[in-house]
C-alpha cells in the first residue's frame, strides 16, 4: 500500500511551559522520527528544561526522562543531540517541562511516515 513520508514542523516557536506538557503525539497511524528540536533561552538569566519521551498510556516520570532540568544561558541555545533520531509511535508523546514560564522557546522538526 502507498506509504506517506514528510518532514514538518511539529511543534511551533512557542514558549516552553513551566507544567509538564505533551508538545508532540504522532497521531492514529503515524509514526514521527525526531530530526531537529531547539531551546532558547530569551531572558537575562539562566533557565532549565526537562524533556521526556512517553509510551503510550504511559504517564510522565523518572524512568522516560531523556534530559534532565539541562540548564540554558541567558540568550543561549541548546538543539538536543540526544533526542535526534528517537522514533515515536501512534499516542507515545515527546514532553516538556521549563523551569521558567516564559523563558524557552522551543520548535521541533520530525520525520512523519502513515
């Protein structure tokens, strides 16, 4: 059967928020590959950023962190080598968590296939 593959923006520019928050779940059928994720830090002081990836009806916690509080410089960026490459399924999702409302802006880029 035909097979759809397309790289899009998954998550737009946007502000990371300071509550754990399901950015990206591949929807029914879909599978998403990480090729790019970014933070920047737009304040005057240093702040942090959790990332987690979630099976599944699995639920946010120690054992699915991937980047834990990585601190990021004021006016610094940080692009997350090691969620590159990591494949979600159908309802697993890519989580964040800022230490600072307000302070990160994130964008993220996968490889979708249904």
């Amino acid at each position: 059967f035909p097979m759809s593959v397309i790289d899009k923006c998954v998550i737009q520019s946007g502000y990371a928020a300071n509550s754990e928050t399901a950015e990206y779940t591949p929807a029914t059928g879909v599978r998403g590959t990480l090729l790019k994720f970014t933070a920047t830090n737009v304040t005057g002081t240093a702040a942090t950023i959790t990332v987690k990836l979630i099976p599944s009806g699995g639920s946010a916690g120690a054992s699915n962190t991937i980047t834990l509080t990585k601190s990021i410089e004021p006016g610094g960026f940080y692009t997350f080598p090691e969620l590159i490459g990591h494949t979600l399924n159908a309802g697993d999702s890519l989580s964040i968590l800022a230490g600072t409302a307000s302070a990160l802006v994130i964008r993220g880029t996968a490889r979708e296939v249904s």
